[in-house]
C-alpha cells in the first residue's frame, strides 16, 4: 500500500519564523496532495490542495509545492495561531492515504 | 453554507457494532463524495473510506475491508458508517466529511473541505 511519511514529526520555532514541512509518498502520486492543518481540540481544516492551490480563507502565509513524490508546507512567518498538528494527504482513487502528522509549535 | 452534523457519542462493548450518521445540508447531497475518517485519543488522522450518495458506490481502507459499511439514504441527506467487531483500538472519534464531486460539476471541488463535528465511539467492557 502507498505510504506517506511526514518529516519532521514535531517542530519548535519562533514566531516570525519560516518553518517547512515535507510530505515523502512511496509511490508518483502526482499532483493529487492537499495539507491540512488540526489545532488542538479542534476538527482539521483544508489547508492546501492539488499540492500547491490554497483553499479559500487560508493565510497567504501557507504555501504548498511539489509533484510526484515529494512535497513541502511552508508557512512563511510562523504566528501564534499556526500551532497545530499538519497532516498531508494522498487524494483520489483509493484508498486515500494520510501522512503521520507534524506537530508545530512555539518555541 | 455548507454544514455536516453527526449523531451524538457512543460507548459500545468489545464485539458490538457502532453506526454513526452524518446528515449534510447547504449542497446537493448526491453530487458529492462523502469520507469517514478516524482519530484515536492522542494519534493522528486515519482514512476509512469513501461514499458516492449519487450511485451508492463505496471504498474502504484495507485495514477496514470486511468490518466496515458504507450507506447512505438520500431521502434525508445523510450517510451512515458501520463498523462491527469493535475492539479496543477503535475508541476514537469519527469524522464524516465532503468529499469532491460525484457527478460533473462546472466548478473545482475539493477533497474534505467540510468536516462533520466528529462523534466519540469508545470501546470498553
């Protein structure tokens, strides 16, 4: 089965900071990565999708890159509110697969 | 606007079966996929499966193939996750949400950009 291996599993930066995520999947799974983004206690929220194409209402802040097997979240000036758990995940066909996630925060 | 409500907290025994409800409004129920996705206390997000309310077609997660059911009844908006067996390591809370489009739309969808609230299934004897 496809994997899809979030590095790293936890990060500590200052605000104002420039913090990227990456997203390996083992298998071409070409544009079709979106990033989500879970605060603690709260439902995930849609970050990224189609690897780089930012969902309405998102912080211009975030930005999503790569194709095929590799892919990055970077969050241009980390702030206070972008503490959370960030998940990518492999979209269409099936099964839909998600990363292990990447907890963010303050240091 | 688009909302996903799910039906209310759960305790089961090892060995019983669970079924949560997701009814959606705001959008054409049948033009859209809808997923289940799982959280365990603690861990992160685990994919179950997908619903197409428009022809009843279904996937699962090889991890859940055999255990888990898949409906929907587009009378009332609402697609339903069974799972039966329950053990344990299925205490997590249950996320339904919408998926992309099921049928050819004349906009860009996208995957789950709408969740249900989540429902509580713990599994305990």
């Amino acid at each position: 089965d496809l994997q899809m291996t979030q590095s790293p599993s936890s990060l500590s930066a200052s605000v104002g900071d420039k913090v990227t995520i990456t997203c390996r999947a083992s298998q071409d799974i070409s544009h079709n990565l979106a990033w989500f983004q879970q605060r603690p206690g709260e439902v995930p929220s849609l970050l990224i999708y189609g690897a780089s194409t930012l969902q309405s209402g998102v912080p211009s802040r975030f930005s999503g890159g790569g194709f095929g097997t590799d892919f990055t979240l970077t969050i241009s000036r980390l702030q206070s509110e972008d503490v959370a758990t960030y998940y990518c995940l492999k979209f269409d066909g099936a099964p839909w697969t998600f990363g292990q996630g990447t907890k963010v925060e303050i240091k | 606007q688009v909302h996903l409500v799910q039906s209310g907290a759960e305790v089961k025994k090892p060995g019983a079966s669970v079924k949560v409800s997701c009814k959606s409004s705001g959008y054409t129920f049948t033009n859209y996929y809808v997923h289940w996705v799982r959280q365990a206390p603690g861990q992160g997000l685990e994919w179950m499966g997908w619903i197409n309310p428009h022809d009843n077609g279904a996937a699962s997660a090889h991890t859940f193939q055999g255990r888990v059911t898949l409906t929907r009844d587009t009378s009332i908006d609402t697609a339903y996750m069974e799972l039966n067996r329950l053990t344990a390591d299925d205490t997590a809370v249950y996320f339904c949400a919408r998926g992309r489009a099921a049928v050819s739309l004349p906009i860009a969808t996208v995957p789950l950009g709408d969740w249900g609230q989540g429902t509580l299934v713990t599994v305990s004897s």
